[in-house]
C-alpha cells in the first residue's frame, strides 16, 4: 500500500515525487513510457518565463513567477544547465507597443522584476541581428534558458534517492475506489495507494474519467521546431519572443544551454496528444515569421526538426485541484506554457492540497538536495588530467561533436534511474545531441549500453518502447 501514487514523470510528475521525497512517505511514480521526461517536457522551448504574459490572479501568474525563484535554487543544488539570460518582445508597430505596454504593466502585477520598455535604438544595441523594422521592446531579465529533460531527469533522480519508487512502462489503464483505497491497473502490475496525483499531461482528462471525473477536456494542440547547430548559437544572446496572439506567444528564437539556437513553435490543434509529426506547411510557417525577428538565421543550419504537444483545455488557467468527484485523487492537469517556468511551484502546491485533504507528512531527519555530475568537456586541463587518472574511461571521447566521455555515459547509465535506450543516454548526457545527431557516437553509445546493462546488442532501443535498432527476421518467434 502506497501512501501517494503519481501518475505521470514530465516535469510536474517529477517536481511533485520530489516535494514529497522530503517526507516519510511510501510513494510511487506510475510512467506509461520507458523513461522520464519522455512527453512534451523533451519537445518544448527550454524557456523560465518571466511571467508578464499571464492574467494577474490566475495559478498561472502565481505559480510562473514563484515557480522561476524555486528553479534558480533548484538548477544550482540539482547541477542542471540553466542561464539567467533575459528576454525580448518584440514591437514592429505602434499598435504592438501598445501590447508591450500592457505587458509591461501585467508583469509589474504579477511581480515580475525589473522589466523595462526598450526603444528601437535600446533595442539594436542589445542586439544588433534584431530586424532593424522593430519598433521596440519589453526587456524582462529574470527569464532564463533551461535544459528541460535534464531538469526533470534531476529531480525524478533525487527523488527516487530518496526513496521513491520510479515504475516506467506502467501505462495505467483502469483506477477503481474501494473503502478509501485508489486500486490502480497498469501495464506493469496492480498498484494501491490512499491519495493519488494526476499528473499525466495531455492525458490527465482520461485518467481523471477513470474515476469518474469530468470538467475539463485535453485540446491537443502541435508546435514545431528547428534546431539549428551551434554555428548559428550567436546570432541573438536573448531569447526572442514576437508579440503573443489568441494562440500563444508566438514564434521564438532563442539561444540554448548547449549552445544551439532553436527557433519555433507553430501552433495548431492535432487528433491526439502523441501526434508529433512534423510537417512542411508547420515548418515553413515557423520560417517565416522567425525571420521576422532575426532575418539572417541559415536554415541550411537546422541539424534536427521535431514538436511537441501542448495540454491545453478548454480551461483558461492551470487546473490544480481535488477532482470533484473524488476524494483524495488531485489533478494537475491543462499544464502548458507556463507550465515547466511553473513546475517547482506546482510540486509545492500539489503537496499542501495533499495535506488539506488528510495527508500526514513527517519531515525526514536527513533530506538528499544536491547531485552532482562530472561534466567533461567543461573541465580544464588539469581537471580533465584528474578525472582520467581516477577513471580512465573519461579519457575516450564518443561523442565527438559534443565531447562527451565514455565516463561519463557509464556514469548516466548507473544513475538511480537506468536509461535503456540510445535518446536516454542522450538526455542525460548529450551524447548524440550535437551536429551528425549521433551518426558517429550512436553504435558505440549503443555498444556501451548492452555492455553495462548485460543485455545483447539486439535489446537495445532507440527512444520508446518498440524503437529496436537491430533486428533478426531469421528468427522465427516460438509460440
């Protein structure tokens, strides 16, 4: 019997497992796919929102600011990449000034700090590969660029460490109530819990119909992307936002942690929440407007293209709440954007409507907070020297593009949660992530994989389950 049982490891499943990992807790995470952070919390725009977009008085504009403060801390213990770099909206007309204005008089109610209206000439100053039609700008420079996977990764890793319990590939398929006890079917076996977390993203409407909740309703909606290389990671130093519209904030163009520069979403509805297909009337969209904003990005630069799908519904606001229809089962549902800015503040506040609802939480003597990772490319010489004297494998480079370690690879895959395919090794570690996308690396990362985990080549997957690399169509299956 489990105390809390979370359904669902993106960002918020992880942000919630982690709060509670402070307490004296059984708690178990259910994920439908073979690896955290496997849904949208690997497909968005990296960004920590400053928080002048949302309405005042909504979760949204609490959770986005509280939610940036708690990830600085977080990034810093966790040894996630993060960069506090700032961020731009950009005016091409009087008309839109008025909307950066308004913006701007937003964000100083929901306590964004220092913002300030730049002009043209401020602008350009900044950054001079802004398109010189730009009529001005909001400056908000508590925004920061974040590895998203990494973020989740950390934080699912530590709570795990301390004493969660991390059950992937457990698609939950059926959720009964009995004598105050959540009875949960899953891919993996029969779980029991006294109070559940729905944190299943764009699937949170159908797990919370499972005990006959309604109220809100998944309207899956697509945005794609360009990843360009590193070459073109310079061309802005902020990120860059277009003026939002009814569907969204626009086209970005931003720099990354690794020192890419991405550029996207579009946004438009789709049949369902894993329809990530990335198409030419989407991409082309994107194209045209980024360059609105930066004219000299070279697509001929793009070393990946890939989307996302957003949780929205047909709620305005984040819906944080105990199902109506349910004691004890709370829903953390309709998280999009703000929703990875907001995570750290939606885990805190999933815990205390926990407790409303009749949780007892202890507080542990002795609480894990930090991790930390030997990251070898970012060494100096005489650290890298070190770090092969203690362990030779950091001196065998796999990765060439991104420098990454055979040390460091084994290292991933050790961690309190196992990564069992090649794009868990990359999310963890960036092996793969750089301009050939793993063309050179990825049959030794591949290699290194069924080595440590003692399986054959043949066992190894791509990304998600079914993705297997190498088949035989010699073998005739046994029935």
């Amino acid at each position: 019997m489990y105390d809390v049982a979370i359904i669902g490891c993106g960002i918020i499943g992880a942000s919630t497992a982690y709060e509670l990992s402070r307490y004296k807790l059984k708690v178990a995470v259910l994920e439908a796919q073979n690896d955290v952070a496997n849904g949208t919390t690997k497909a968005n725009s990296a960004i920590l929102h400053a928080g002048y977009d949302p309405e005042p008085g909504t979760l949204m504009a609490k959770l986005n600011v509280e939610g940036v403060r708690l990830a600085k801390e977080l990034c810093e213990k966790l040894d996630v990449e993060r960069k506090q770099i700032g961020s731009f909206v950009l005016a091409f007309s009087e008309k839109e000034m008025e909307t950066v204005h308004k913006l701007y008089d937003r964000g100083v109610q929901n306590g964004v700090p220092d913002m300030k209206v730049l002009t043209k000439e401020e602008v350009l100053a900044m950054e001079p590969n802004i398109n010189t039609e730009v009529h001005g700008a909001l400056y908000a420079p508590s925004a920061a660029i974040v590895n998203p996977w990494e973020f989740c990764i950390a934080l699912a890793e530590t709570a795990v460490r301390n004493g969660v319990e991390m059950h992937l590939n457990s698609k939950v398929t059926a959720i009964e109530k009995k004598d105050d006890v959540f009875h949960i079917t899953t891919a993996s076996g029969e779980f029991e819990a006294r109070y559940v977390v729905n944190a299943a993203g764009v699937y949170a409407d159908k797990v919370h119909e499972m005990v006959g909740g309604s109220g809100f309703h998944t309207i899956y909606n697509r945005g794609e992307y360009y990843m360009m290389d590193k070459s073109q990671g310079n061309l802005v130093n902020k990120v860059v936002f277009q003026c939002p519209s009814e569907v969204g904030k626009g086209v970005l163009v931003s720099p990354t942690v690794h020192g890419n520069l991405i550029v996207g979403p579009n946004a438009v509805n789709c049949a369902h929440g894993d329809d990530v297909d990335n198409t030419a009337e989407g991409l082309d969209f994107v194209r045209r407007l980024s360059v609105k904003s930066v004219p000299s990005i070279n697509f001929r630069d793009s070393i990946r293209n890939f989307a996302g799908v957003r949780a929205n519904t047909d709620r305005s606001d984040f819906i944080i709440e105990q199902s109506p229809a349910c004691k004890n089962f709370i829903n953390l549902g309709g998280i999009k954007s703000p929703g990875l800015s907001s995570a750290p503040a939606i885990g805190k506040m999933a815990v205390e409507l926990l407790k409303g609802c009749g949780l007892e939480t202890e507080a542990k003597e002795q609480f894990i907070d930090t991790r930390k990772r030997i990251k070898f490319r970012e060494l100096d010489a005489e650290g890298k020297k070190k770090v092969i004297a203690e362990n030779p494998l950091y001196g065998r480079v796999i990765c060439r593009c991104e420098t990454i370690t055979e040390g460091e690879i084994v290292e991933a895959i050790h961690r309190p949660i196992v990564p069992r395919s090649i794009d868990a090794i990359k999310r963890r570690c960036n092996a793969g992530m750089g301009r050939c996308q793993g063309g050179f690396c990825g049959p030794r990362v591949h290699e290194i994989l069924a080595r440590e985990l003692g399986v054959s080549l043949m066992d190894i997957q791509m990304d998600e389950e079914g993705s297997y690399i190498l088949t035989n169509p010699t073998k005739q299956e046994v029935k």
